[in-house]
C-alpha cells in the first residue's frame, strides 16, 4: 500500500483539474482593462488575471459576455470568478473581494464642444446621461435618484455610449477615465480635444477594480486567489503590466 503522503501526490494533479473544470471566469468588453482583439481576450486586468491563475497553476478560459450577465453569472453560482468590478456598498455582500486588479477614476463627460457646466451632481438631472446596464456607473446613478428611461439612457456596450454622445443622443457619459480615453482614441478622436471632464465623480473610484466571487463560492477558493493575487504584487509582475497597459 502507498504511504498516505504518496497517494495525495498522486491525486492532486487530478484534484487540481477538478478545481480548474469547476471554475468559471467572466469579465465584459471593457478597454483597456479587458478586451478581445483578434479574437483573443486581453487588456491589463485580464492579464492580470490570467497571472494570478498561472501562479495557481489553473488553466481557464476567461468568456466574456455583456456586464448585466456576467455579473448575474457570478453572483448567482459558486466558483465564479468576474473581473473588472468596482466595489461599493451595494455589492459588498453580494460578493467575496479578492482583491484589487485596476486602478479607476470615474466622471460625467460632456463633448468639449458643449457648453455644459456641472458644480453638483444635481445639476446634472436635467440631461440625458449614457449609462451601461447593472455597470456600478449606472447603479451609481440610480442610487441618486436618476431614472432611466427618464434621465439615464442605458446600453449593454460602453462603446456605444460615446457614439450616442458623438452624436447628440444624450448630452453626458459616465465613464472610467481610461475607458473613454481609450475608445475615443479607438475611434481615430484626441480625448484632449473632444471630451469634456464636467464633473469627477470619486465616490465611484475607491481604491480601484476588483476581481470576486459570488458569496456563494467557499471561502477556501477566495483565500486561495487572494495569496496568488499577492504574490504577482510582491514579486513584481503587477508592476511590470501596470507599465505594460498604463
């Protein structure tokens, strides 16, 4: 008979594919933090991402999907990993926090050729605001008494929202910062010269963009994506694709 410690040798090859069949990892179409080109998910947090798993020795693929399923995916299963999502108090228990991937400032943008001038929040009601369905932008709004359909007019794709703002569809975009730089430049545009940063938002931002489990995944499995989160920071990898995408 095999001594105990060489039978568990054995089966943790075995045991580890299990972990890695069980596990699901969703994120969005959200550049330049997650991203397809040439079919091939990328951008920082996945690459991130995709380093905390290395380090865990887990291959998964990562689907990406619009927000409002994604984040209905992971909420609602267990061993459901969903990346890039901000932390706020209305998730907080919906979700077991790994960690941060992303830094994030967010703001209410106005095409520069505009003459829209925000002091508060307030004085945003009266306009038609872009927003992406259940993004923490649009629940943000909500939460302040914005209605959409009234005031807020929601889409399942950022990218969508700066071509309703190109076009006069709606007068404001709430937005990451690095996501509306980015897909204005996408789209061939200098942000310097056509957006309009008419009111930060910091409230939104926090400490940056999490990956997280649904509460329903074990605290085992969090704990295990929070020391492989960790050591790509210690041993120098985050930094290196921080300088890479940012």
């Amino acid at each position: 008979m095999l001594p105990m410690l060489s039978l568990l040798l054995l089966l943790l090859p075995g045991l580890q594919a299990a972990r890695a069949h069980d596990l699901k990892v969703v994120t969005e179409e959200y550049p330049p933090y997650n991203l397809v080109e040439n079919g091939k998910v990328t951008g920082f947090s996945t690459e991130v991402v995709e380093a905390v798993l290395k380090e865990l020795g887990l291959a998964v693929p990562i689907q990406v999907m619009p927000w409002a399923r994604a984040y209905d995916v992971a909420r609602n299963a267990d061993n459901v990993l969903i990346y890039s999502i901000a932390r706020t108090p209305e998730r907080e228990k919906l979700f077991k926090w790994v960690g941060v991937v992303a830094p994030s400032e967010w703001a209410l943008y106005a095409m520069r050729s505009s003459s829209i001038k925000l002091q508060t929040l307030d004085d945003a009601r009266k306009y038609q605001i872009a927003t992406v369905n259940e993004d923490v932008g649009e629940q943000f709004l909500v939460s302040k008494g914005f209605v959409i359909g009234k005031n807020l007019q929601s889409s399942n794709k950022y990218e969508f929202n700066y071509d309703k703002l190109k076009v006069g569809r709606v007068d404001l975009w709430v937005a990451n910062d690095l996501v509306a730089h980015h897909l204005v430049r996408r789209d061939g545009g200098d942000p310097a010269q056509l957006l309009a940063r008419t009111l930060a938002l910091p409230d939104l931002g926090g400490p940056g963009l999490y990956m997280a489990f649904g509460a329903k995944t074990s605290d085992a499995m969090v704990e295990r994506f929070k020391k492989g989160l960790e050591t790509i920071k210690k041993n120098g990898k985050y930094e290196a694709l921080k300088k890479k995408w940012l």
